[in-house]
C-alpha cells in the first residue's frame, strides 16, 4: 500500500521538444495530481529514482474551451512539475519505473 501511495503522486512524463531539451540542464518535466505540493513531490521522486532533488517549479495549467470542427469542447487543466536534478545526475524515461 505505501508503494501504490508514493507512485500515485506521478501521473506520466511531458516529453516534448521543449523538455527534452531541458533535459541538458538536469530538469525533467512530470504531470502531477492537482492536489500535489512541493514537498510530497520531492519525497517521492527521491525515493522512486534514487536521486537527489535541489529544486522543483509548478506550473496550474488551467482548463480552457477550445473550437474543435465548429463546436466547443473543454480542455481540462492540469498541474506539471519541473524538476531539477543534483549536477550529473539524471532520470531515463524510455525504461519506465
């Protein structure tokens, strides 16, 4: 049950041109839950990957309507988390956890 609780507060990776090259500079780039805070997040990413976190930013994407063929569809919000590694260390996404 603890392990389920600490997988929980990682929803999946955001891999795209922008994080990917962020990547350089020791940051990987997560979707989290809304009701995650700095704090939980560092604990469970540690735990998790076995690194050590010196930083973490959190970005509320809010929810928005969108035109899609001529009618409006809502867009849900979500919550990303950028997160940066100690110097030399990173996390492989492609092996999953």
């Amino acid at each position: 049950m603890n392990k389920l609780h600490i997988y929980d507060k990682i929803i999946s990776p955001i891999v795209t041109e922008k994080s990917t090259s962020m990547s350089e500079y020791n940051k990987i780039v997560f979707k989290v839950p809304l009701s995650s805070n700095k704090k939980v997040l560092k604990k469970n990413i540690e735990k998790i990957f076995k690194v050590n976190v010196t930083k973490i930013n959190i970005i509320n994407k809010k929810s928005r309507l969108k035109l899609t063929r001529g009618r409006k569809v809502k867009v849900s919000g979500y919550k990303k988390a950028i997160i940066t590694l100690k110097k030399g260390q990173s996390i492989d996404l492609t092996t999953g956890i």
